[in-house]
C-alpha cells in the first residue's frame, strides 16, 4: 500500500540539478521506495535524471508517492523539503 500527497513546487528555479541532487539524497535515506508524479509521468525519487525529466518548475504541482516500511517519514521529509524551497534563499 502506498500513501501520497501532492505539493506545488516553491523553488523559484524549479527542480533542477542541485535540488534533484538533494532530493535523492534524502529519499536514500529511507527503507521505502518513493515516486514522483507529474502529468502522468512517474519517476524513481532515487533518479537524478529521472526528477530532471519531469521538467518540474516554479508554481506546478508534483505528487510524492511512497510505500515501504518507512513510507510515512519518507514521505514526510520529502514533502518538507519541497515545501522548504530547497533552502533557496540561503544559496544567495
């Protein structure tokens, strides 16, 4: 069973490389595997590449799906951080 919420994205640069960078990060963390759903498209949360392809930009909404043992904290951070904007304001 998997759980989902969906979320607009914040950062004003979308989700690049260095937020997908830390998005897989995070997503590693966790004993659980966790998708990302934009438009139809379905993609690994532990795929740089993958999160890039989705051409997720500043104002659209992405769905965070994830299942597994750790599947509601992994969701929960995941979330945080997209609702965080990746801590853009502090990379100034």
């Amino acid at each position: 069973m998997s759980i989902e919420a969906t979320v607009i994205i914040r950062n004003k640069m979308g989700i690049h490389a260095r937020p997908a960078t830390e998005l897989v990060k995070l997503a590693r963390n966790f004993d659980a595997e966790v998708n990302l759903i934009k438009e139809g498209k379905t993609v690994s949360a532990s795929s740089v590449l993958g999160i890039m392809m989705l051409g997720s930009h500043c104002g659209e909404s992405i769905t965070v799906q994830a299942s597994g043992k750790d599947a509601e904290q992994a969701l929960t951070a995941i979330v945080s951080l997209l609702e965080t904007e990746f801590d853009q304001d502090s990379q100034s």
